[in-house]
C-alpha cells in the first residue's frame, strides 16, 4: 500500500512503520510537544494526521 492510499487519520502502528520508530518514541514527541496527536472513542486512542507525518517524511 503507498503513502497516498493510507486513511486520512493514521493508527501508532502505521506511524511507527513509516517513520521506523518505536511506540514510545511517538507517545515522547507527543509529551514534547513535537507532534500533535488526536484522541478518538472512548479509550482515546492515538490518530496521527497524514499530512503532518508526510511533512515529517520530507524533512
């Protein structure tokens, strides 16, 4: 599956495939204030927006 096909709102998994990072280091820059995380459902889970871990990838 390429970038573009990927939902609009990506899970911790995905993001961690794509940047080659653990968990943890996601759930860090989060803490950081160096990535914006959205919160859904009841458990809040994590949503990463695509465009912003696109712009993550070009840097």
């Amino acid at each position: 599956m390429s970038f573009d096909e990927l939902p609009e709102l990506l899970t911790i998994r995905e993001v961690t495939h794509l940047l080659h990072v653990h968990p943890n280091t996601l759930r860090n820059w989060e803490k950081e204030g160096l990535i914006d995380v959205l919160r859904i459902g009841p458990r809040r889970d994590r949503r990463y927006e695509k465009q912003v871990i696109r712009k993550m990838l070009n840097q």
